[in-house]
C-alpha cells in the first residue's frame, strides 16, 4: 500500500501543471476532478488500498483535519479523508437554504507563492440535502464538524432560524461532534457578526446545540480589542474554542502580486496573519486562564510550520489550499513527524 500511495504522490506531481493549465480561467474544475477521482475510490473500496492506511488508528498527538471549504457538501466520502490521513472531517461552510454563490469564475490560484483568492460566496446545497449525502456513507470513521453560517440572504432574526434550521438537521447524525460557526467569510457582510448582532445569535443557538462542542472560525484581520470581545462571549457562551484563521483581505503584495477587487486570501499569503492572531488570542487566554482551546489554520504547508502552529494552547490544524499546491504528500509528512 506505500508503494500505491508513493506512485500516486508522484504522479500528483507529474500532472499537477497540465491541471493546472488546464483549470488555470477556472481552478473549481480540478476540485471537481478531485472529487470525482475520491467519489470512485469510495465506490470500487480501493480507497484503503489507494492511500496509506493508518498506522494507528487511533492516532491523537493533535486533531488534524481538512478545512472548511474542501468539503463544502460532504461529496468526499469520509473513509477517503481517514485513509488520506485526517482524524476528523470538517463538512462546509454549510448554509440553511441552498445558495449559488458568486458567478463563476470565483477563485483564482497563484502557484508561484502557492496561493489562492476566492470570492465564492458561500455556495452551498443546503443542510436537507448535504445531511442526505452524509448519510449515505458507510458510518464515517472519523468524527464529523459542521461548518455553518447563514444563509447570504438572510438578515437577522431570519438568520438565526437559519441557523437553528441547521444545526436541527445536523445534531442527530450520529458522528456529528462539533458545529464550527463561520464569522469571517470575507465575501459576505461582516454587520451579521459584530458583537451585539453575535451575542444575539449565540444566545439562540448554544442551549439548541445540547452535548455538541462549538467553535467560531474568526478571520485573521482584527484588532486586540475585537479579540478580547470575541473570547469574552466566548466565556459568557462557553464556546469550546476558535479556528484561527480564515482568509484574510490584507494582501501582501509577495504573494498576490496584482490585488483583486474582492476576495480572502489562502495559502502562503495568509500563513503570517493567521499565525499573528493565533498568537494574540493564545496570550489573551493565558494571560487570563480561560479554557478555550485553539485550533490552526491557514497556509500550513510542512512539518516546520506544523510544529510553528502547534503549541500549548493550539491542540490541532486544519490544511485546504497547501493541499492544493502540495498533495496528499503533505499530509503524510506531517502526521508522520509526530508518530
């Protein structure tokens, strides 16, 4: 089975630049492309056999999972992430109602800093129809988080029953742990998720969420006084912790040579603001001793910068866009420095 995972890791490589051509007007045709090649493992039940079965399967020296937005309707099976190497699957941005998004093309790519900006909008099938492909699976393997928002079009208290419409549909399936509440989707308005408007929203969905945990996943463009507000209704809510962070809209010119006009940032040109407020919110709840807990995200792409990210206070990691530029590799190398 090494032998299969370490021909295909090579062949990733070797047809990553013809994809990447190909795709380059349009980079949502090579997830699709992913998607459908990890749908086929699934079906013929070669996935364990495609890529290295995992040591320990009970491996937990952190939670290492996909981010948001690799799995945005559940179409990856999940045997197929646990055989990549994940310990916990993370399924969204997931949205009340389903939502087109923005028009396409809605992303673009930049391999030269291996960086990306997407504009999508929050695309999303709707919770009904991405708890039926879950559903469908054989029992995942691995626990399942719930990353959700509301639905773009929703305005207040319409965009809290949005949300509660969510997490009714989700709560039930039996591997669903954790709810992930995205508050820093840079393509939509940030006037849903300024303090009052958040307390008020978290003060409806939190006693709906019974044992399961919560997390908010922030953005990495704030302030420490946004920050200290954050971790504290995270106190008042008892708010399990934060993923740290999403993209950011503070290009850096090294990465993203020409600004678009709208867009978050991944990859590479999000590594140093992610990592910035990772720090601030780990100071702020040491100095304190809150009990949040921290998860990291945004442009981790190798063991150094893995082991960076990782501290007392930061228990785990999520990878999307590094895996784009870097393949199931990467994966690979990083849970293997730490068995």
């Amino acid at each position: 089975m090494y032998i299969i995972r370490k021909s295909f890791e090579a062949l990733y490589n070797l047809l990553k630049p013809a994809i990447f051509a190909a795709t380059a007007k349009d980079p949502e045709k090579a997830h699709r492309l992913f998607v459908i090649f990890c749908r086929t493992l699934y079906k013929t039940k070669s996935d364990k056999a495609f890529f290295d079965y995992p040591k320990n399967s009970e491996f937990t020296k952190f939670e290492f999972s996909n981010a948001a937005g690799f799995n945005k309707n559940a179409e990856i099976p999940f045997s197929v992430l646990y055989y990549l190497g994940f310990n916990r699957a993370v399924i969204g941005t997931v949205t009340g109602e389903p939502y087109a998004g923005a028009p396409r093309p809605r992303c673009q790519r930049y391999p030269a800093t291996q960086s990306m900006v997407n504009r999508m909008g929050l695309p999303s099938e709707g919770a009904l129809n991405i708890a039926e492909h879950i559903l469908k699976y054989e029992p995942s393997p691995i626990p399942l988080t719930i990353n959700f928002a509301a639905t773009p079009t929703k305005k207040e208290e319409q965009a809290i029953e949005d949300l509660l419409f969510t997490i009714r549909i989700m709560k039930n399936i039996k591997e669903v742990d954790r709810f992930e509440l995205n508050i820093s989707c840079p393509n939509i308005s940030a006037a849903k998720y300024e303090i009052k408007a958040l307390d008020a929203i978290l003060n409806s969905i939190c006693n709906k969420l019974k044992d399961k945990q919560l997390f908010l996943k922030i953005s990495p463009d704030m302030d420490k006084e946004y920050a200290s507000k954050l971790i504290s209704i995270g106190c008042k809510y008892k708010i399990a912790g934060f993923v740290i962070a999403n993209t950011t809209k503070r290009y850096i010119k090294k990465y993203i040579p020409k600004f678009p006009s709208s867009g978050g940032a991944s990859g590479g040109a999000v590594y140093r603001h992610s990592t910035e407020t990772q720090r601030l919110f780990e100071n702020i709840i040491e100095e304190n001793n809150f009990p949040q807990k921290i998860i990291a995200c945004g442009g981790i792409d190798s063991v150094k910068k893995a082991k960076e990210r990782l501290t007392l206070k930061t228990s785990g990691i999520q990878i999307y866009t590094p895996f784009i530029f870097y393949g199931p590799k990467l994966i690979r190398l990083i849970k293997r420095a730490y068995e």
